[in-house]
C-alpha cells in the first residue's frame, strides 16, 4: 500500500543521517577549512559536541554514585528527542519490540484478562474467548498464585505468562474454596481485535474501533459484511464509535475511510522533506453503498481516528457527533538502528481533505454531547479535566491552535450510541433537541450542556462500547513498540497506554 511505500522511501531519505550516526568515518574533514562542503547530514556543532563532552565527563567522574555509561548515554539519547515534541522518542530494544506487536495486534501468550492484587497474585478478570485460556478451563475470578511452581511473589508478575506459542506454561490456580490446583496451558499467538460490532435495531448497523492495527481494515470489512447479513443485505445506517481511540497505523485508518468513500481525499501529509510529502485518495467502492454513517467521538478520539473522522466529514459521508477531540495532527516514522533499538520521529503533519490542519485543535463535532449526570467520573484530577494536544509541554503549535475554543470531554457509557443512533435515524433531531433544551435553561436563567441520550429502561442491556481506560489488564504488551524491517509511518497515540503486560 502506499503508506508502506512512503514509509519505505523515509528510510532511504533519512538512511544518510542514521548511517553517519552509526559508523566512524575514516577522516573527517577539518572543521576550520572554508573549502570544506558539508552536507546537511555530516554538518555538527562541534562547540556544542565540546560542552556535550564536557558535562558527560563530568557526570562519569564526580555524580554521587558510580553511573554506567551505556546507560548515561542512552538517557542522553532520549534527551535529544525529549525536546522535540511530546510524540518523538527513543526506544530500546524492548520497548521496540512491544511497540511492534501493539502495532501487529498480536502477542504470544495465554489470552487471559487478568487484575494484579495488593499480594501480588493474578486475578483473572475473564479468558479471551477461543484462546489457550480458555480451553484450559480459566474462569473469572480464578486466582494464579505461582507460575511453573514459583510463587507470584518471587517472580515479575505477568511476565512468565508470555513466551514462545507452542510452549507450555504451569499455572497455580486458587479457586473458591478448593485446595490450590496446576493447570497447564500452551501458550500460542494471541490476537488482539480491535474492532467490535452489533446491531443496535434492525437495520441499522453498530462498528466499534478501539485503536488501529495491522488488521484493523480487514476486520472492519468482515464486520461491516455480517451486520449487512444480518440486515437482509443492507444496512439502513452505521453508528461507527472512535470513542477513546487513540490512534495507531495510518494505513489502517485510510483503509477504513476507503471503504465508505467512493471518491475524494482521505488525508495528506507535509513535512520538511519532499519525500513527507503524500496524498491519499479514496478508490471507487461504498461497501455501505450510501447507507448514512454517524461517527461518534470525544476527547480521547486522536491521530488515525481524527484522519478518518475528518476525511468522512469533509467528504459529507457522515455526520461527526460528540465531543471536540484531542488534536494530534502529526505523523511518526519509526526508524530501526543498527543494535535492535529505533527511533520514533515526528516527519510530519497531516491535513483534512479541506487542506485544513486539526493539530492542537481537533475535530470540532457538528452535534456536541455531555457526559450523562451519573457517567461524570468525579474522581477525574483536575488536570486531566483539559487535556489535550494543546495542553503537553513541547507540541507542536498548530495553525488554528489559537482560535481553537473549549477543549472536548470523556463520553462514556451507551448514552452517546443512543444519541448517535437517533441523529441517524433522524438527521439533524438530536441538535433540535440540544437547542430547545438550552433555550429553555437560558430561559430559566441557567445554561446548561444537553447530556447524551441514555438507553430506555425497558432496552437490553448491551455491553459498553468504551471505555476512558480499560479496567483491566491482559498478558501483552504495553502501548508501545518497536518497527518491523522497514519502518512503519503512523500517527501514534497521543500518550501510551497503561502497561498491561507488568
């Protein structure tokens, strides 16, 4: 696809840059020669380099305890990107390779949902369906108090549960009030999904995304064509939630927007470099065939679920409805090195088909929501309450950033899919209803934001479609991770996700 392309021609671009900086050259030209011609790549500030040299010898010989260089100068490393802006880093080989599989969607383990206790011991929350967990016999509540006979204690937690698919692992499992039991489970390649779906009435169609993945576009397109199974052929309309998605490939979210557009643009990026430079046009093929869209959003909504809520919108394939979301308008290209470690770096901005820029300004919807009274998360710190691209230290300023108006709010829970569900029905029904009811608060001397819809007491109960956080944790990795042979360009989440492998 295009985006590897592009992916794959940054790396020849930079390739210059990283080789100088991996390798000693035989002779280096005299700083002082007035005839020397440098390329941008080998120009460096040697009295810079100098007072660098300094303070790193200084630190080696006098810092209160003894510091190992290899880590000295690895924290050195991540402080040149530091300051860059919040989303360019520097990850070791471990974190490489987590932020690698968090991008795959895939992880080798045992497909267990599990909650760390005060003690220390494991307790499953739930197996994953169809996973080795699962066939062992794991159930919710089920405490793991040793792994392969070591208890929880000596051991770092969650760790012993990943490893090799096809090898096998001894769990200690508390269970009630039976006596302590093994259970002995295979591990094998766990996949993670990212896209979930339902039909909320008949007829009309519910997708879920909670982040985008390697097979965030295929699976989309195995959803979409059971929901239009299930509707007797087509669907009547689609509420697609972006809910607290925080980003993730690219590719996947243009591969999403490709699937509902049958012509226009999707996004384009701009950086400092002509090779930044690209241009991603939808191909004719509506698999929805027209069917109205809603995509819900809200503050956690960023980076890949802006480019596709922005290109749905522009293109006027759907109605965007929510809350402002979190504004991350750039681009990361992770670039391997030579010892297994790689480097995550901001190489552009990207743009709405509108040619309009949503960094540090985010999607603004055409209908907003507020949270439910009783879906407020009191407990929420007062600095989370605006947090955004424009609130972290270091981003990047964006183009509108300084009209940009209140930031947007968490919408959890069924309320918002309830709202979304009667704008598509009835287009332009939930604004009217936002409005009459601020007209009347105004008229009472109090203006007050229209909460989301809840769910009529006599509906079904459903599981939620979102959450602000997960509440538990599974065996895989962390939010983070590392490139395959050839980087891959990604809009990044605008944070990293709670570890959930420790």
């Amino acid at each position: 696809m295009r985006v590897a392309r592009l992916a794959a021609a940054l790396l020849f671009a930079l390739s210059p840059t990283l080789a100088l900086a991996q390798s000693t050259p035989a002779k280096a030209a005299p700083a002082d020669d007035p005839d020397t011609k440098e390329s941008v790549t080998s120009r460096v500030p040697l009295d810079e380099i100098r007072r660098f040299t300094a303070v790193y010898n200084a630190v080696r010989a006098a810092y209160v305890d003894p510091v190992d260089d290899k880590k000295l100068m690895q924290s050195a490393v991540r402080g040149l990107l530091l300051e860059l802006d919040p989303h360019s880093t520097y990850f070791d080989k471990a974190d490489a390779e987590a932020f690698d599989e968090q991008a795959s969607g895939a992880y080798e383990g045992i497909g267990v949902e599990l909650l760390q206790q005060e003690d220390n011991t494991l307790k499953v929350v739930s197996p994953i369906d169809d996973t080795p967990a699962a066939r062992a016999g794991l159930q919710a509540g089920d405490l793991i108090v040793a792994i392969d006979g070591k208890p929880i204690s000596a051991i770092e937690a969650m760790e012993p549960l990943r490893g090799a698919a096809g090898s096998k692992v001894v769990l200690t499992i508390e269970r009630g009030d039976r006596k302590p039991f093994d259970v002995t489970v295979v591990r094998e390649t766990i996949r993670v999904t990212s896209v979930r779906s339902k039909m909320l009435e008949p007829g009309y169609g519910y997708v879920r995304i909670s982040t985008f993945q390697a097979d965030t576009g295929a699976d989309f397109q195995k959803h979409l064509s059971q929901l239009q199974a299930q509707a007797g052929g087509k669907l009547k309309g689609l509420v697609l939630d972006l809910r607290s998605n925080p980003g993730g490939l690219l590719t996947a979210a243009v591969q999403v927007a490709d699937d509902l557009l049958d012509k226009g643009g999707i996004v384009s990026t701009r950086g400092r470099i002509s090779i930044s430079d690209a241009k991603f046009d939808a191909t004719p093929g509506d698999l929805l065939k027209g069917a109205p869209v809603v995509v819900l959003v809200d503050a956690g909504s960023a980076s890949a679920s802006e480019v596709l809520a922005g290109a749905l919108r522009d293109n006027k394939r759907a109605r965007v409805i929510g809350s402002r979301t979190f504004g991350k308008g750039s681009v990361q290209t992770v670039l391997p090195l030579d010892n297994g470690d790689s480097v995550k770096l901001t190489t552009a901005r990207y743009y709405t088909p509108s040619g309009r820029s949503i960094q540090a300004t985010g999607i603004v919807p055409e209908v907003e929501l507020s949270p439910a009274a009783d879906e407020v998360n009191k407990d929420l710190p007062a600095s989370l309450a605006d947090y955004s691209e424009a609130s972290l230290p270091g981003h990047l300023r964006g183009d509108d950033e300084a009209n940009a108006s209140k930031v947007g709010v968490v919408l959890p829970g069924d309320g918002p899919i309830q709202s979304a569900l009667q704008e598509l029905k009835q287009p332009g029904s939930v604004a009217a209803a936002a409005a009459a009811a601020a007209a009347k608060a105004k008229a009472a001397g109090e203006v007050k934001p229209v909460a989301a819809e809840k769910p009529a007491p006599a509906q079904k109960a459903e599981d939620k479609a979102t959450d602000a956080k997960p509440a538990a944790v599974q065996d895989k990795p962390a939010d983070v991770a590392k490139p395959a042979a050839t980087p891959a360009t990604q809009d990044d989440s605008p944070k990293p996700a709670a570890n959930d492998g420790k």
